[in-house]
C-alpha cells in the first residue's frame, strides 16, 4: 500500500500538481483545468484514481483533499519542493560542499524557493557581480558572513552605514587580518558607526558567504575541492529571507564582537 501511494503521487506530474493545488482550496473542474493548464480529457482519469485511492473527494461539483489526502500532501510537499530547489541548480548544489550548513537548515532547503543562479563574468573576474551590487544597493539592513571576501564590498558596506542602514558584519580572521591591514580606514569608519557590528569568527568554515539583506539571500559554497568558484544562490523569497538570516546568526553564535583594529 505505501509504495503504491508513493507511485500515484510521484510518477504522475498530474496528479502530483494536482494534490499541490488542491492543498490551497477546493476547485471545480474548470479551475483545476485553467490553473494546471491541462484538458479535462487528461485529468478526469487522473482524478478519478485519486478519489479511489481516497487522497480527494468530490462534493457538489468541487474537489477536495480528503483527511488523509491532506496529510499525505503536507509531508510530501516539502520533499517536492526541496526535490525543486535542488533540481533547478542540480549542478550547483550537488558541486558544491554543504558540510557547513546546519542540518537542521539544509533539512529546510525547500524554503530557498525559486532561486538564481549567479556566475561570474569572465570579463570581469575578480569584480564582484553587478546583479549582486544591485540587489544590495540600498538595503535597509545587511548582515554577511564571510569567509572569502572581495574588498570592493567595503565602499558599498561604507555607503550602506552612511545611509544608516543597518550592517551585521562577520569575517573569518584571515579576512579580517586582510581588511584591517589593507584596508584600515574603511574599517575604522564602519567601527565608528552606532549601525554597524562586526565580528571575528573561527577559521574551517566552508561557506564562502552568506548575506541577508530586506531583500535578498545570497548563498556561496566552495566547491568540493575547497576552492571558492565565484558563485552563488539567489532568492527572494521572504521565506530564503529567514533561512539565511537564521544561517547567519548560527555563526555569529560561534563568532566574537570586535570593537578596534
């Protein structure tokens, strides 16, 4: 019985969509029909053999999810999203080493939603993407872990404070040895800002960065060979947007506050 629900969900898109729809609301035929962009004639025969095997019911010209259609969909719809999210990016995601991202986030992973994949120019390699400046230009609030850090963020981290947004700020200690040597006045003027925290975190973590801002999360991963490939994970979504926040403050945990060079 278990492994033939798993098959009337998974090897039907149909009926698979179908389930995820009607997880929304009831529907009649002509809704179903226009929101999966189907033909009555191609799923009556797959509504009908989930109402046989009892996932959905059908009252007064509407369609339902039956009690135990509706607690099959809400464990099932996380892994289709997830299944999703990975798919989209399978190269990315399956490249890439995840070891450092806690288990109890990557098991959220489905909440990353439709997410963009950003590559770096060839032209300009050692520039950071202009889709990531922009997307940053004029947040209310950032907060990024570092651990490989391109030092042109630091005049948009500086432009960033000096509209009074507020900057969350963590880097590894060999970066942050870097900016402070290299790159000292930026660094004292962030420090004298009351917007602005930084903090030193441990070396081996490998997560390139991770930055949040009120409108975007931005993931970067090295490589399974340890290298850091100058890409990255976008999204949008107000639930990636919590995700990565939570990514964020795992490590600020493990992180300590630094108040002079």
């Amino acid at each position: 019985m278990e492994s033939s629900l798993i098959d009337l969900v998974f090897r039907s898109d149909k009926r698979k969509n179908l389930l995820i729809l009607l997880d929304s609301g009831s529907k009649n035929i002509d809704e179903i029909r226009d929101e999966l962009d189907v033909t009555a004639t191609s799923i009556l025969p797959q509504i009908k053999k989930l109402i046989d095997s009892d996932l959905i019911v059908q009252e007064d010209r509407m369609y339902k999810l039956t009690v135990l259609g509706e607690f099959i969909i809400k464990k099932v719809k996380p892994l289709i999203n997830a299944l999703e999210v990975v798919e989209k990016n399978n190269c990315y995601w399956t490249g890439h080493d995840l070891n450092s991202i806690p288990r109890h986030l990557l098991e959220r992973i489905s909440e990353l939603g439709d997410c963009t994949l950003i590559e770096p120019d060839l032209n300009h390699i050692y520039e950071p993407s202009q889709k990531i400046i922009d997307s940053m230009a004029n947040a209310k609030m950032t907060a990024t872990f570092a651990s490989y850090f391109n030092p042109a963020y630091l005049p948009l981290y500086v432009e960033l404070g000096r509209k009074d947004a507020e900057l969350s700020l963590n880097f590894t200690q060999s970066v942050w040895d870097h900016l402070s040597n290299e790159h000292s006045n930026m660094i004292k003027e962030l420090m004298s800002m009351d917007n602005v925290s930084l903090y030193i975190s441990k070396e081996g973590i490998k997560i390139s960065e991770i930055t949040v801002t009120d409108k975007i999360m931005l993931l970067g991963l090295f490589d399974k060979n340890g290298k850091f490939d100058q890409q990255f994970i976008m999204s949008f979504k107000p639930a990636a947007l919590k995700w990565g926040q939570e990514l964020f403050d795992y490590f600020k945990k493990l992180s300590k506050q630094v108040n002079k060079i």
